[in-house]
C-alpha cells in the first residue's frame, strides 16, 4: 500500500492494453490486463506462446459474468483460437486465481506451488453467511470500535466463491529452484512470500524476462498483513527475508513483468525500494507509539494519506502486521485492553 516511485524506475511500455487486445513485449509473450471489481482496477495477465500445445496463462482475473465475456473475445481474437494448455498462477489471490477453474474445465493443467494451490482450494470451498467470531475477535483487538463492528456484523462477509470460479482437483507443484520451459525459454522458479505465502516468481535464463506477479510490483508495494486465519503470525518478516533474498537475482537490464501497473526496468532499486519503505514505516511506527496506541491508531506514520472505507480493511491489516513485527523483535510491547484491543507501545530504551 505504500508508495515507492522515483525516477529510476523505467516504464518502456506507458500504455497498458486494453481489455480486447494483447500487445506483445517479447517474442511469444502477450501482455493482456483485466479489469477487477475493485479499487485496483485491473490485473496483468501474460500469454506464453508454446507452439503447437497452445498457451500458457500468468494469472487470470476474477470469475464474472464480464471477465468470461472478455476471455471469450481473447481467445478467440489474439490468441487466435489456440488453447490454453496450462495456468501457471502466481499466487493465491482471487485476482490471480478466479478464473483459473474456468479454465480447468476446458482442459488446462494448473500450475502453481502446494500452498497456493491449497489456499485456493480451502478458500473456495469456504462459503459464510455470517463473519465468524474468530473475524470478530481480531477485528476488535486491531482497535476496531464497537460500533464499527457491530455495523460489518450485519453485512454478508466477502467470500472466494464470490469472484472465483470452483476449482478442480489437481495441480503441478513448483518448488523453490525448479526450472520450467515456457514460451520457448527457461526460467527459474523463485519463491516470494509476505505478501502471499509461497509466492511464484519466474527468471528467463535466456533472456531479461522476469514474471513478478504481486512480489515485484513497481509504484506500489503489495499489502502485507496479518489476518484472523493466523493472529500470530509475522508476515513481515516473511516479506523482508524474500525481498533480500531475491535482490541478489536482480539486474539492471531485467524487463519486470508485474501482476499491476506497468512492466518495468530497474529491478534492483525496486528492490531497494521495497525493503527499505517498510524499515522507513517502522521508524515513524515505533516514534508513534511512544505512548500506547491500537492498530487503527497507527495508520497516520505507516500510509501518510486519509485511510477510507474502502482501503480501511487492508491498513488494518498492514498495521497490525508491522506493530507484530516490531513485538517479535521486542522493540515493542502489548498488553490486551479491556474491551480486548491490544495496546501497542515501543519498548523504552
């Protein structure tokens, strides 16, 4: 969610397709973008050419009546009625993964790492009418007011299957050091996490071609949070030690292609970028919660803009996220309220 532009970063394709089209940026390689139902609008998605076998997909876009429609104009206009042999989804989320079961059904393979596919599988399968007391709980010690509460709990909670399409049995895992041939190149499969746990990066060892999916984004940084699913965990950390890890892959040369925005050059300061707006956001954390604060208290030092409605959930998230961060390397202290909020406090030195 936090921004990370600067001059460096080099955009040599500064219009994006539109939902009919593909434009090619690199022998075999399609570039075609989704529109979402959602504050970020869109989401890229690459066509590999595999001869004879048809294409293999990056990623697909949500499952709607209108992202079916465009699929259908796609396939059999720039992808010239060839099919789609194979999904390679880069991460769990239903902006990557809701069309992928579409797909299945008409005869593709799924392609991804065990905890995407997983993910995937369990989150489609999980259907509530009502938010769950779990939800409810981690809502309120973020420092969620009652009334707030009280207001979502009569909502219908946002559920996979809203946006993504069931998905079959049946994936073709890939691990950390695979190589894989797509589009007439090896790549290089590397590991992303913070973000998305098992994240799918790809390296062309044969030419400047990496797929970043959400782990490499240029302009934005991907949200980081922790969720009810796992109240102690620290994804911070997890997002930290992949950025590091994979700023030792990056090169000047290397044309990014991002799961958002625009593919890009200058990876290695985009890494830089990455790491060191959250060590940045933790500074100004750790300066505001000199005197005890929530979650929701700290959205001012980490975001530097007015959080709305619609992006409340997910500063929530991030947040909690870095506060947990700052606890697990004891620079911070909490202690439950007692209407059950922790109260975040940076230890005194």
């Amino acid at each position: 969610m936090m921004d990370g532009a600067t001059a460096a970063i080099r955009y040599p394709l500064e219009t994006p397709p539109t939902p009919d089209e593909a434009i090619e940026i690199a022998e075999g390689v399609l570039w075609l973008r989704i529109p979402l139902p959602m504050a970020l609008d869109h989401v890229n998605v690459y066509a590999l050419d595999d001869g004879a076998d048809g294409w293999t997909l990056v990623d697909t876009g949500t499952f709607t009546k209108k992202t079916v429609r465009i699929w259908e104009a796609l396939l059999a206009g720039p992808l010239k009625g060839k099919p789609v042999h194979r999904v390679l989804i880069t991460h769990h989320h239903p902006d990557h993964v809701g069309m992928l079961g579409w797909f299945m059904e008409r005869g593709a393979a799924h392609w991804t790492s065990r905890t995407s596919y997983l993910l995937a599988r369990m989150l489609v399968l999980d259907v509530e009418e009502h938010h769950s007391e779990a939800n409810l709980r981690f809502w309120k010690s973020a420092g969620m007011t009652d009334e707030a509460i009280a207001k979502r709990r009569e909502t219908r909670p946002f559920n996979f299957a809203d946006i993504v399409a069931p998905i079959p049995v049946g994936h073709y895992r890939l691990v950390e050091g695979d190589t894989v041939r797509i589009g007439g190149r090896t790549w290089d499969v590397r590991m992303g996490g913070g973000h998305a746990p098992e994240h799918v990066t790809l390296w062309s060892r044969d030419d400047n071609l990496v797929i970043g999916g959400d782990q490499l984004l240029p302009s934005i940084s991907p949200n980081v949070g922790v969720q009810a699913a796992e109240p102690e965990a620290d994804p911070l950390s997890d997002w930290l030690e992949a950025c590091e890890r994979l700023a030792t892959f990056a090169r000047e040369d290397q044309f990014v292609l991002p799961g958002h925005k625009l593919p890009f050059t200058g990876l290695p300061t985009r890494m830089h970028q990455l790491i060191n707006n959250h060590h940045g956001g933790l500074r100004r954390l750790k300066a505001h919660i000199a005197e005890p604060k929530t979650a929701v208290d700290c959205f001012s030092p980490l975001f530097k803009r007015k959080i709305d409605a619609g992006t409340f959930h997910l500063a929530m998230i991030e947040a909690y996220a870095h506060l947990a961060h700052l606890h697990r390397l004891g620079e911070a202290t909490r202690t439950r309220r007692a209407d059950g909020a922790w109260l975040w406090q940076a230890e005194q030195a």
